[in-house]
C-alpha cells in the first residue's frame, strides 16, 4: 500500500467543504474512525470506505486512488 499524505489531507479538505468528515463516514459504515482513516490514507484497502467516501464527494473511487484502481492490458492487443 502506498501512504498519501498529501492526498489524504486534500481529500478531508474536499468532505469538510461539503460538511462531512471522517468521523461522520466511519459512524455511517459502522467501522473504527482509525480503519476509514487508513484507507483514505493508503495503508489499507477497503471498497466500502473508498466508495463511501467517493460517493460524498460525487466522483468514482478511482478518481481518488488511480493507483487500486489500474487494470493491466497484459496479454490484449
């Protein structure tokens, strides 16, 4: 997993714009604030909490975190 703190502090800048935060997320999902903030961070990988969160910001998870969402093209022409 690759840690983004940047990406992470840019992505709590977006929710609190909109009025959400973190803590908010992790109560709606029923998981531990600290889960929802490592994987907004990069050091785990949950679907829940990435769409959660991509879904609160109105965009697709893979517009948040590219990098779990590449497909490989091995072996396609």
């Amino acid at each position: 997993m690759v840690l983004n703190i940047d990406r992470h502090k840019q992505i709590i800048e977006r929710l609190h714009e909109r009025g959400v935060s973190l803590g908010m997320i992790s109560r709606t999902l029923k998981k531990s604030k600290s889960h929802v903030t490592a994987t907004c961070q990069g050091r785990t990988k949950s679907a829940l909490v990435e769409n959660e969160i991509a879904r609160q910001l109105d965009c697709e998870p893979s517009d948040l975190w590219p990098e779990r969402y590449q497909t490989t093209r091995e072996g396609r022409s």
